[in-house]
C-alpha cells in the first residue's frame, strides 16, 4: 500500500485524532470468523514535494 500511495504522490495521514476506520460487512457475531468481511479505510493526503520550496 506504502508503493501504491508513493508511485500516486500520496502519503499517509495518521495522527491522534485521524485514525484507521474499520466498516463490517458482514455481522461479527452471526458469522464464521473465515467468512467475516471487513473494509479499513486509512486517511491519507497529498504528498509534500520537498523540492518545491
């Protein structure tokens, strides 16, 4: 994911109050731990060109 952002021109954007999100697809508690389903969403943004300035 680190290539991807990179060869894109984005970084990622973590801090303390952006964090990774995480949406179920499936319900954790009705099913299978191998068929459950889960999206992570990570904040990301606009890599700084530090030749630029």
């Amino acid at each position: 994911m680190h290539a991807f952002l990179a060869t894109r021109n984005y970084q990622l954007d973590f801090s303390d109050t952006r964090l990774h999100h995480e949406i179920y697809l499936t319900a954790p508690r009705k099913v299978e731990g191998s068929n459950q389903k889960t999206v992570i969403c990570h904040p990301i943004a606009k890599a700084v060109d530090a030749y630029k300035y």
